[in-house]
C-alpha cells in the first residue's frame, strides 16, 4: 500500500467484511490507497507492517465491521498508528439518515455506511438504491429524505455457488468469470451464468420495484468486493464505487468528531 498524497490530513478507514477486510487512506472523499485481504484476526506483526506501509501517520481511524469479535481487536491495533481518535463504528451512530428499521441496533454498519456515502453523493431530491455484492448480496432502498426504508438480502454470487455445490451430488464448485456466457453449453459455465446474470438480474427487477415502491426518481449505486464483476451486466444506469462503504465510515466519523 503507497500513499500517495502526504500532503493532507488522512484518515484511515477500516471495513471488516465476513470474507474480505478493505484498507482505505482518505482525505476528504478521496480514497489516496487501498488494500484489500482475508477476513482473519490482526496479527500483530501483519496488521503493523500494512499499517506502517502508509508512510503517513493518519489523524485518526475508524472501523466497521460486521464480525463481532474483530472490530475492537483492529481498533486497538491501529491505535499505536494514529495522531487522533480511533473509534469502532456502530449502527447508532449518527449516519445523517432517518432509519425507517424494525431494529435499527442489529442493521449493519456496512449497509448503514454505503446508504449514507450514496444519499450523499445522489443528485438532490432523487432517491437511492444500494447494491453491495459481498458475501451476501444486499439491495437497500434510501427516499429523496434521507429515509432508510429497508432492503433485500440475498446470497452472494460467490457464496451461492459454494452452496450448490455444498448441496449437491454433481455440481462441482466453479470460480466466477467476468466473460461467462449467458446460455451455459456445459455445467461449470451454467454454474457461472446463474450466479452472474442471474444476480444481474435480481438487481435489475428489484432496482425496477423499489424505484416504483419510492415512486421518484433513482440513483443506483453498486458496491461491494464483487461489484467490478456485476456492473458490466446490470443494464440500468449506476454508479460503481467498491469504496462506498469506507466513504461512509469516514464521513460518519468526520460528523462525530467535528
């Protein structure tokens, strides 16, 4: 990981997902490096070295994280690399959204990020839909007022295809492809097809439904660590961020800490 602006002050944001963890150095809303890599406990040696790799001591730190046990490891990990505050987010943060949730403590703070950085950065008056393709597929739909109104989880494109195979006598276990064909001429290909444009697809009707269930204009955001995959395939106009979530965990800590 290289910095590549030493010359602002820079945040250091941390998403802890169930299969992947993102690094991201920030100034503002603009992401100078990142990292990626397996979602594991911080070894201390590891976690120091990428750490130490950004060259400049950032002013300050914030984690998300939807695996309970690592978010407070990675916050006092980071603690000895940081001038100013480290704080682990939480969903009852102030994410500059009115959160329309049954249990608003046990939504995640990925999807409460992602809708914040996206209502954010949406044209005035038109409403959000927030698709993250992860480890579980989520579609969340925002209003025009900053309403988080709820959303759809679904399994992952990856995740999926492990459990056909998982659950099944023949089905072998295939990797995604970017150019997997939409009629599959042999299993593995079908295999990547379904989880391809099968999940373009759900994306595409359900982005259709709750632009009709908000009944006003739409701006659909894709994020997530398979969403470089997925976008080519979704024919609806988007904006593709992968870095939505560390977006919106560094503006949720700006807002807490000013």
């Amino acid at each position: 990981m290289k910095s590549q602006s030493p010359n602002f002050p820079m945040l250091l944001a941390i998403d802890i997902g169930n299969t992947c963890i993102d690094i991201g150095l920030l100034a503002g809303d603009a992401i100078f490096c990142r990292h990626k890599f397996p979602t594991a406990p911080p070894a201390a040696a590891n976690l120091q070295r990428r750490l130490a790799a950004l060259a400049i001591p950032p002013i300050g730190a914030v984690i998300g994280s939807v695996v309970a046990e690592l978010g407070a490891a990675y916050a006092a990990a980071c603690r000895s690399f940081s001038s100013g505050p480290v704080l682990q987010a939480h969903s009852r943060w102030d994410w500059a959204l009115q959160v329309d949730y049954d249990d608003p403590v046990r939504l995640g703070v990925d999807r409460l990020a992602a809708a914040s950085a996206a209502h954010r950065a949406a044209p005035v008056g038109q409403a959000v839909v927030v698709v993250d393709a992860g480890t579980a597929l989520t579609v969340d739909a925002i209003d025009a007022a900053g309403s988080f109104r709820g959303g759809v989880i679904a399994p992952g494109l990856r995740l999926g295809l492990k459990a056909l195979s998982a659950g099944t006598n023949c089905l072998p276990q295939v990797e995604l492809a970017a150019t997997t064909p939409l009629l599959g001429k042999n299993t593995a290909d079908g295999l990547r097809s379904g989880a391809l444009h099968g999940a373009a697809a759900l994306v595409e009707g359900l982005c259709t439904r709750m632009a009709a269930a908000l009944d006003t204009p739409v701006a659909v955001f894709l994020t997530g660590g398979d969403s470089p995959l997925l976008h080519p395939h979704i024919a609806a106009f988007h904006t593709c961020d992968p870095d939505l979530v560390l977006r919106g965990l560094a503006g949720a800590y700006r807002q807490r800490t000013a």
